[in-house]
C-alpha cells in the first residue's frame, strides 16, 4: 500500500493528554489510533494509507485485537503520523530523519533521557501524573523523607490511597558505616541522621504491597521508577531532592534504564547461597 502523501497532525495540546502520553508510555498505538481519530479528525482509512497499513489491521489495533511490536513498523506508523519529536522519545523512537540523513548509530536511535530538570521541585508535577498511571514501583533512596516518610511527602498519598500495587522502597540500613559517613557528609549527627531513616520506615508498615529493603553501601543514585519510567538524581555534598533530575524511558539496550534496573534488583534480590530471608529486607 502507498503511504499517502497528505500530511495528518493532531493539535499539539493533544499529544500532551494524559490519555495520550500513557497510550505512548505503552507502546499502546490503539490508544495511539483512537487519539488522532478523536482530536484530529482522521477516519481509520487516513490512518491507514498515512502509515502504510491495511484498514483491517487499523481497526484490529484500534479495538485491542491486535498490537504493533515491530521497531520498522512503529517508525513507519510515526512517520506517517508525523508523531512529535518529544512523543517519539517516549515511544523510544528516535527523531523522525530527513531525506538522504543517514540512519544514526544503534544507541542514539533510542535516546533515553528525554527531560532534564533543574531539581526535583520542576519535575513534582510531571511524577505525581505519571504515578497515576503506574502499577509498579521501585523508590532508591537515603532517608526517603521528602519521598514517603511525612504526610505531604511527594509519593506518599498515592501509596496510602490504593495506588501501584508493587512497590519495593531501598533505604540506607540506618545501622551501617555509610550512614555516619553519609551524616558528616550533609553536616547532622549520626544519631539524628538514623532516626529519620526509621522514621520513614515506620510510617511504611502495613502499607499495602509495600516491601522495604535496607542497603550498605555509600549511596550515588537516587532513583524513583514507575513502571517503564524513571527520574534519576544523584547525591553529593547536596541532598538528593536539590540535584538536577533526568527523566528516562527504557528503551530495547538503553544502557541507563537498564543498568539501573540491574542495580535495583541487586539491591532486592536474596544471594544465591543463602536462599532464605530476603537480602536487605527490612524486618517488621
């Protein structure tokens, strides 16, 4: 089939819905299809002849009969569409090429940082919409005050109100070396600097799905992932909440996201030779 040469947009504001940024977040195109028919106007037969698909697969794809899992497809389906650059990156979609530029090398063709913020202040909105939409979630953190351990910490009400339904907290065991050197680090006491880890870890008993793991090590990263997204900081003489934040979508061999997965489920994980309690597991 020829892919039809009449452009087709859907209004910027679109792409921006949450309805849309979640059907991109998941690869999902029948969410994909369904927004450009509803905010741009196009009939399953333009969405058809402006990707190069047949308008019995669009109408599969729109009514959940079918998905597209193919990288050429997907390309082709956003090319015809004429999907956004920051909308490709969230499909982990490279920028749409010119005619006669040449195909990047393989890690650039799936850019994963696709946000920066100057701290975790700027990126408070943008986290609080995306964990709406997300089952799993894992929380790297120190103390994870600012993140879950007071009442109008940034991911805490949504814990408490029945949101994601796994989430596995990693906190700096308050009992290890790393803590006193973590403490003279930010200029408090060991003691005071301790109490605020088991603080948080008191306010997260009982809560549902919640599991908490103790770490021992100097923390670098402080990572907040909800499902296939992140928000990356770092921690240095600052603390983890004032450090500019990366937003980062997995992608097939991102190095970032999944390097950073391979941390997280090191830290989760129990050792092989013991094959009891869960490693860093924090006791109730």
């Amino acid at each position: 089939m020829v892919i039809g040469s009449d452009p087709v947009a859907m209004p910027s504001w679109a792409w921006e819905r949450p309805e849309v940024r979640e059907a991109l977040v998941g690869r999902d195109m029948g969410g994909v299809f369904r927004a450009m028919q509803q905010y741009g106007g196009l009939s399953q037969a333009r969405i058809a002849s402006a990707t190069g698909l047949s308008q019995s697969r669009v109408n599969e794809v729109i009514n959940g009969r079918r998905e597209i899992t193919k990288l050429d497809v997907f390309e082709r389906v956003a090319d015809g569409l004429g999907i956004p650059a920051e909308s490709r990156r969230i499909l982990g979609l490279a920028p749409a090429r010119r005619p006669g530029q040449r195909d990047p090398a393989d890690l650039s063709a799936y850019p994963e940082v696709v946000n920066v913020y100057r701290d975790q202040g700027f990126a408070r909105e943008e986290i609080a919409a995306q964990l709406e939409i997300t089952s799993n979630v894992d929380v790297l953190a120190i103390r994870g005050l600012g993140l879950l351990g007071l009442n109008d910490s940034l991911l805490r009400s949504r814990l408490t109100g029945g949101g994601p339904t796994n989430v596995r907290i990693m906190l700096l065991d308050p009992d290890c070396e790393a803590t006193a050197a973590r403490a003279v680090e930010v200029g408090e006491s060991p003691q005071e600097f301790a109490a605020g880890i088991r603080m948080t870890m008191s306010r997260l008993e009982g809560l549902p799905g919640v599991q908490v793991y103790l770490y021992d090590q100097m923390p670098v990263w402080r990572v907040i992932r909800l499902d296939n997204v992140m928000f990356v900081s770092t921690f240095g003489t600052w603390e983890g909440h004032e450090s500019a934040m990366y937003k980062i979508i997995a992608t097939p061999r991102g190095p970032l996201f999944h390097g950073l997965m391979r941390h997280i489920e090191a830290l989760t994980t129990p050792p092989a030779a013991t094959g009891s309690a869960e490693h860093g597991k924090a006791e109730r």
